[in-house]
C-alpha cells in the first residue's frame, strides 16, 4: 500500500511541476535580442551541405561540408559526386579559398579542427578509393584529411572494414595525434574494430560507437567499440582534463556495454580514458525517441548534451509537442544536473552546442513550428537559434529560412559576441540571396 501512495504522490509532483513548467514557458519574454548582420549562401548547381565551423588562429574561420557540384563557386572537381568541401574566410567573414577533396564516389565531409601547427585534420566518411582516397574496404570508411593552413593535402588514411563505417567527429588530442569517432557496422567488422576486445564481444549489433586514436601520421594507436545488439551511433566527442574522451550520441540497445535505458532511444554519453578503456557509460530519456548530436564543455568541467526528444516522461519534464530540441547538463561524472526542452507544436532539433562568454548556451538546429517557444516559421523547416541562460532557461530564439527546407548545423561565437551559423538551404526565397542551385551551403552572421 505505501508503494502505491509513493507512486501516486511520485506522479502528483510530476504533473504539478510539469503544469508549473508550462506557465513559466508561455510567461517568459523571449523576444529576439540580437540583429542579422548578414546572409551568405555558396555553391553550384548541385547539391551543397556545410556541418561544422570553427574558429581559426589567424582570427578568421573555416567551414567544412560536402558538395555534388562542379560548378559555381567549386571549380576543382569533375565529378558529379560528393566531396569534402573545406572553405577558408578571413577576420571580416571574406571567402579566402575553397578547395574540394574526394574521389569518383561519395564523400561526405563531417568535421574538423585546427592542428597546432595551423593546419586542418577532417574527418568524415568515404567510398572512394582513387582520386584523393588511396583506399576504400568497402562501402563507406572513416576517411581522415591532414591539410597544411593553406588546404593541401599532406596525408589521408581511411579506416572501416566491409560495411557502413561513418566518423562525425574530430579533435586533436592534448597527448599528440588525433581522436575521431562515428560509428562501427560491427555485422561486417566483427571484432576487428577494436584492438582491446576479443571474440567474445562479435554478438553486438547493428552499429557501435566506434572511437579511434591515432598519432600524428595517421597510425592507429588503439580503438575500441561500445554498445549493444542494437544501434548505437557516436556524434561528438570532447575531451576531458584528465586526458579521457567522452562521446555522445545515441543508443537502441539495453546490454553489453549500456547498464540502463528509458525507452527504444536513448541519449548515451561514454567516458573512456586515454587508453580506450571504458570509465563509465549514462543514458537519458523517456519511452520515446531520444538522439544527441552534439556535446560541448563546461567551464565547470561538466558537460551539455543537445539533441531531440519525443518522450513526455522520464528524464524530460517537458515536451512541447511532437518532437522538442532537448538540451542536458552533466557534471564531470555524467551525473544529470539539470534539463531543458525547447520547442513548438512541430519538430524541433538541436544539431549542435557552444557554451556562450556569459555563462549560458547557443543552440543551432531547426524548427518547424510557429507557436509555443519558436516564434515564428518561414515554411518547412528553418534554421532555428537559441539562446539559454546558465541553467537552461530560455532567453531568447529567431528562426531564419524560406519557403522550403532550411537547416543548421553548427555555430560559434566570436570574441565580440557575434554568432556564425552555418547549415543548408533549399529555399528560393531566403532573405535576399539568389539559390544558387538544389541546396546551398549557408552562412549566417548574427550581432
């Protein structure tokens, strides 16, 4: 009898701090606090993406995607399949130099960060085994670009085995060399993906985080997996004080390497150390759907998480309507602090993360709804940004975008306190800028 009463009064508090949650939302002033500075769209006739930026040394930044095109503002590709397409613009946002790299089949450019010695490392995912990519082990690898500062190609490796094996993320670790990680097919790779298990582990499933060290040339140094017997994909990873990298993404499964999940998806964030081996794994969510793209660091050593959520229970207090941007807070051990949903009616998505200099958080993703916390929608999807205080709480948002479908993918803050988005367009009717073809890679300015 008393665990019923604990059950109902468990429920009662929910519901009142859910109802609570609701009329502090629709109470809160979130009108739009800064000023579009301007609108940039590049490429050809074809199909262009852009899904990371980051800030250069030199006090401008690169952007890096992938283009079909062979036209345009590309004009070193023959081909009509996906590149990698790495942009350089100055201080004052001018387009410096764009190179493509790829070979005759599909290249899907993903990330990248600035080495220490000025130039690039790029990760992404490859089938091509000529042109630029001097080896492919079947249908897509994790193909990994080390560039000068003035985009040549000093080396590329791929790394992947005979099925689907996709790299989302890249840094350069503070011990030398790199880490990158994505996800393993491990049906096809079976325990050659990880250099530390044996096979026993070749039961897991569909796909696994996949994380990768290499040093400076490219060699592998160690690699692990972790999931279970269903899906389980790595988007981002940071690293940690101690030399540990934590990665997060999402997880199907509810064995092997994850101790506990709340529904079909979860959020999964996993710490390793700088040897690989596993220090602890979290799961966060509800009974519906939950994924994270992206993961940034605290200035208290924690950690945000940002994604989507369909679930109205569970770890999410509140779920505004169909699927909500979702943004979690971690401290140093992945324990939650705290949550927070944003969103309409519609679907609403957080791609990625930046802690802000005051403290509090920018959000890039989309939005398809016009009510509730999205003010406004310019027609299918749009870039939609959010800005957080330090707990979470909704300051203001502004979604950007056309008639058709319009996306973002990353963002970054400058020291001025001004905001770059990039993402994707497929509108006609975008602000002043003429389409350039089927989807331009866009860049947003915002002060």
């Amino acid at each position: 009898m008393r665990k019923v009463f604990l059950l109902v009064l468990a429920c009662f508090i929910f519901s009142c701090a859910k109802e609570e949650a609701e009329i502090a939302f629709d109470s809160l002033n979130t009108e739009f606090k800064g000023e579009l500075d301007f609108i940039k769209n590049f490429g050809g006739s074809g199909n262009e993406s852009t899904q990371a930026i980051i800030k250069t040394t030199d006090g401008g930044f690169a952007i890096l995607g992938y283009t079909g095109s062979t036209n345009g503002d590309i004009s070193t590709k023959a081909k009509e399949e996906n590149d990698y397409w790495l942009l350089k613009f100055d201080e004052n946002s001018n387009l410096q130099w764009n190179k493509t790299y790829g070979g005759s089949k599909d290249d899907i450019g993903q990330s990248l960060a600035q080495t220490s010695d000025g130039g690039f490392i790029l990760t992404g995912y490859s089938m091509s085994s000529d042109g630029d990519a001097s080896n492919n082990e079947g249908f897509h690898d994790n193909w990994i670009l080390k560039l000068d500062a003035q985009g040549n190609l000093e080396w590329e490796t791929s790394y992947g085995f005979s099925g689907h094996d996709h790299s989302y993320d890249i840094l350069e670790a503070s011990q030398g060399g790199y880490f990158f990680t994505g996800f393993l097919d491990i049906t096809s790779a079976r325990a050659d993906g990880n250099t530390e298990k044996g096979n026993s582990l070749t039961s897991h499933g569909v796909g696994e985080f996949w994380g990768t060290k290499i040093d400076e040339e490219g060699t592998v140094q160690w690699r692990g997996y972790f999931g279970g017997t269903n899906n389980d994909r790595a988007h981002g990873v940071v690293q940690t004080k101690d030399g540990g990298f934590v990665m997060a993404g999402f997880t199907e499964s509810d064995d092997f390497d994850i101790s506990n999940t709340n529904g079909s998806y979860d959020f999964w964030v996993v710490k390793v150390d700088s040897f690989g081996n596993l220090i602890w794994e979290k799961s966060f969510g509800g009974e519906g759907i939950e994924v994270s793209y992206d993961i940034a660091k605290t200035s208290d050593n924690g950690f945000v998480v940002v994604g989507n959520t369909f679930s109205t229970n569970g770890d999410i207090l509140l779920n505004h309507g169909e699927s909500d941007m979702w943004m979690i807070k971690l401290d140093e051990e992945g324990n939650l602090i705290w949550e927070q949903t944003y969103g309409g009616s519609q679907f609403d998505l957080a791609q990625a993360v930046v802690q802000s200099k005051d403290g509090g958080f920018l959000i890039t993703g989309n939005t398809k709804s016009d009510d509730k916390d999205s003010s406004l929608n310019n027609g299918e999807n749009d870039i939609w940004l959010v800005k957080t205080n330090a707990f979470g709480d909704l300051v203001w948002e502004k979604s950007f975008g056309g008639s058709g479908l319009d996306f973002g993918f990353d963002l970054l803050e400058n020291t001025d306190g001004s905001i770059l988005i990039v993402g994707e367009s497929s509108s006609t009717d975008f602000g002043s800028i003429s389409s350039k073809g089927n989807s331009d890679l866009i860049l947003l300015k915002i002060k």
